[in-house]
C-alpha cells in the first residue's frame, strides 16, 4: 500500500473487510485461475491512469492505518486487553477505527 501502487489480492473476508476495502485501491478476485485471468486483464484495460489513481487511494489508506506510532498504539491496546481484568478489558478490547 504504501508504495501507492494498486493492490490485488484473493477475494477472502479478512482482506476484502479490512485491507481491500473496495475498488477505488485495488482488485480481488476468487481463488482460480480463471479469475485471476479476468482481473489480470481488467488491469489491463484500465490503463495508466485509473492505475495511478488506485494507487494514491491505496497509498494513503495505508498511511492512515499502517505508520509506526499506529502500530504501535494498536499493538499495546492488545497487550492491554489481553493483560487486563474483566473490568477495563472493554476499553482496552473495543476497535477503534481511525480510518474516515
């Protein structure tokens, strides 16, 4: 993503929900050959310039989601929701969506 370059992948839930969030950053297709095939071409017709555009959207989502302090943020809410007690694991266990 952060390259700003359009992403493709297998049309699974965990990357369409939360990576591939749509068309306007990249392609997915079913695990088959044949679909690969027929994304691969879609590429194709697409051209340069719905490429490139993919590409930024792709590019800044991912600077929303994927820079170091996020990660980091991200990583010790699980250490904490997973280390807590019953009480303040609600807080700690909620997403917290900061992509708009």
């Amino acid at each position: 993503m952060l390259s700003g370059k359009p992403q493709m992948s297998t049309r699974l839930a965990s990357i369409t929900g939360s990576v591939i969030v749509g068309t306007d950053m990249g392609y997915t297709f079913s695990p088959t050959v044949a679909s690969l095939k027929a994304v691969l071409y879609r590429v194709w017709h697409d051209g340069r310039g719905v490429l490139k555009r993919k590409g930024q959207f792709a590019r800044q989502r991912g600077l929303q989601l994927f820079i170091a302090t996020k990660m980091v943020a991200a990583y010790e809410r699980l250490f904490l929701c997973i280390s807590s007690d019953g009480e303040s694991r609600d807080s700690y266990c909620t997403y917290q969506s900061s992509f708009h």
